[in-house]
C-alpha cells in the first residue's frame, strides 16, 4: 500500500514542499488521484511550490484526458506566478491544444515569447513553431523554427522531425506557391550554425504525435509524465520495441528528407552555391 512519503510534523520543510513532494510520490507510484488531491493542497501563492505543483497537476490532468480541467488550472497558475516558468507555460498551452485547439495555444506561447526572459527558452520556440504549423501560419512556423535553431541545445526534448504537428508545415514547404518571407526563412535554415545540431536532436515520440501512431503500436506504448513523450511499456517485447524504432525511423526520415529538399529548393532559387545542400 502507497502512503504519503512525508509528514506535515516535518520541521525542515514546509506544508507547501511537503504536499508537492507527495503529489510527485504519488504520481510515480500511478497513483493519479491522491497525486491531484497533493497536488492541489499546496496554497496558490505563485511560488515555486505553487507552480510545480500546479504543472504536476496540468500534466496529470492531460494524461487523463482531462484537457479542460487542465488549461483551467494552468492558466489560473500563470495569472498568479511570481516568477517565470517555461513548463508551465508549456504544459498548458498543451492543454489548451488538446481542448480548444492550436490556435488558443499558440496565442499563448506568443504572449509568453513577448517577455525576455522567455525568448532564450527553445522548448516555447519550438512549441509556438508547431502550433502555427497545425494553423497553417507557415511562415511565422518557419521564423519560430529560426528562433528554435538560435537558442536550441542538446538538452532541449524536442525533435522537430518526429513531431507530428510539424507535418503540414513539411507538407507545404514541398509546394511551389511558397512566400518570399518562407523561401527566405529556409535559406537562412539551410546555411544556420545548428543545423546539424538540430538534425541530431532525436528525442521520443511527442504527446501530441499519438494520434499517428498504428493502433497495434499503440497497445505496447506508455505515456513518460515527466516528459510527456510516449514509449514502449517496460514489459514490451524486443520484437515490439524494434516494430516501433523501425517506425519511428521511417517517420522521421521522411520529414527530414521533406526539410531538406525544401531548403535545397530555396537555395537554389537564390543561385546557391555548390554544397549548400550537402
């Protein structure tokens, strides 16, 4: 039987850290509902404990398909925080992309990426980027791809090739009827100093991206709350989980390959030198 870890008798910490270390406790153990019950018990001052408290809570109501409840939650926590949290803001324009749709998440993370001190977060850059992309705001998905190139690094989760909600920006850029801003946007990618890196940011397969997924693989995958990212259950066999990697593979391939002929393309308008395309 799973018990609250901590005590509120505890003198080194206080109710509020106490009731968020339950919740996460709770939450590894799969046990969502006391985990929401802790969660929501620390008090909604906009500290620190408030806010991871409160993006415990909006990732756990999404898991259970509670999206509304969750983009409730979220954005109340965002009008009160005291300082600034990338997660969180994350975690709920997620929320709002599951309930609402991309627009409300995108308007969002636009309004988030209005502060400085998120402008260097690739996590928001990238985010924006694929909610303009599910918009069909492609050039603005384009220059939010430049300021995800700009600031990105291998911490970073995203991987911008095996993320769904970039497919109809992939789609598009393979047409003719591109914009002068969008043809400019993928030179400047084609030739970007992160390129490669970018390229190399393999990362599991995003919330969002479920959807796409084969029903068979769908059975043997699991939902990371830490990461909201799906992958193979622990008990999946080496067959499945090689059934899934070839895949997976085969996905992002054909997405990356999408990217790079459309830069080629762009360059190549813009009388490219030879290797720009390599």
């Amino acid at each position: 039987m799973i018990i609250a870890q901590y005590h509120r008798e505890s003198a080194a910490k206080g109710d509020d850290q106490i009731a968020f270390e339950n919740g996460i406790s709770f939450q590894n153990a799969g046990r969502h509902a006391p985990a929401l019950e802790w969660y929501a018990d620390v008090k909604p001052t906009g500290g620190r404990w408030d806010i991871q408290a409160s993006v415990g809570r909006v990732s756990l109501l999404i898991a259970l398909n509670r999206a509304e409840e969750a983009a409730a939650v979220g954005t109340q926590a965002l009008k009160r925080m005291r300082f600034y949290s990338v997660t969180l803001v994350a975690q709920t324009s997620r929320a709002l992309n599951v309930a609402q749709g991309p627009l409300p998440a995108l308007n969002l993370c636009r309004q988030a990426l209005r502060h400085a001190a998120f402008q260097q977060s690739p996590h928001l850059w990238f985010s924006a980027a694929a909610y303009a992309s599910q918009c069909g705001q492609f050039g603005r998905s384009l220059r939010y791809i430049m300021s995800f190139f700009d600031s990105c690094d291998e911490t970073f989760g995203g991987d911008l090739f095996s993320d769904f909600d970039f497919a109809p920006l992939w789609q598009h850029v393979q047409d003719e009827a591109r914009t002068d801003e969008e043809l400019a946007s993928l030179r400047a990618l084609a030739v970007h100093q992160h390129r490669s890196l970018v390229a190399g940011l393999r990362r599991p397969l995003s919330y969002e991206s479920i959807g796409h997924v084969p029903p068979v693989m769908r059975r043997f995958l699991c939902l990371n709350l830490a990461t909201m990212t799906w992958v193979p259950r622990p008990d999946a066999s080496p067959a499945q989980h090689a059934t899934f990697q070839t895949w997976y593979d085969a996905v992002r391939q054909e997405a990356r390959q999408s990217f790079e002929h459309a830069v080629c393309k762009a360059l190549a308008s813009h009388t490219a030198t030879s290797g720009e395309c390599a």
